[in-house]
C-alpha cells in the first residue's frame, strides 16, 4: 500500500505543479492586461477632465459677463456719452502729438 500511495501523491504534486504554474500565468497576464487596460481608461479619462475644466472656465466667464451686462451696457453708453457729447463741443480733434506738427 506504501508503494501506491507514494506514486498516488506524486501525481497530485505533478498535478498541482502543474496547476499553479498556469494559475500563476494567469494572474501574471490578468495583472499586466488590467494594467494597461487601467492607463489606457486613465488616459482618456484625463483628457476628458481637461475639455470639462475648459468648458467651466469659458462657461464662468460666459456667466460673468452675463451677470454684468448690465454694469457693461451701462460703460459703454457713458463712454459713448463722453466721446460724442463732450469732445466734439469743444471743437478740438482727437489727435497725437505726431499729426499735428508742420513739417515746413
């Protein structure tokens, strides 16, 4: 019965070698597949972050300046005010220094 039990044993050891050298196979490829399938998913998850920040910071400053158009409408029209009502009565053209001078 030694004799039996003795290449019994050795065939489940055989067996086992066998089945952990593929379980460890396995396990090595799963680990490096979701590895990269991970960077891949990281990657576009990344630029995807990147186009949503982009889209807040323009849709921020989209709501500024529709918070405040009212403050800017209000600007302009005093700036439109000042340009055609207070300069043109005085009767002094916008110019630089450089125009006006005579060359002879």
């Amino acid at each position: 019965m030694a004799i039996t039990s003795a290449v019994s044993d050795l065939i489940s050891s055989i067996l086992e070698l066998i089945s952990s050298f593929f379980g460890a196979a396995y396990t090595i490829a799963n680990s490096f597949v979701s590895g990269v399938l991970g960077l891949v998913t990281g990657f576009f998850t990344f630029i995807a972050d990147i186009f949503g920040g982009v889209f807040d910071i323009v849709g921020g400053v989209g709501k500024f300046v529709a918070g405040n158009v009212v403050f800017i409408g209000i600007i302009a029209a005093l700036w439109f005010g000042y340009v055609s009502f207070v300069q043109k009565p005085q009767g002094k053209p916008i110019s630089n220094g450089a125009t006006g001078k005579k060359i002879n």
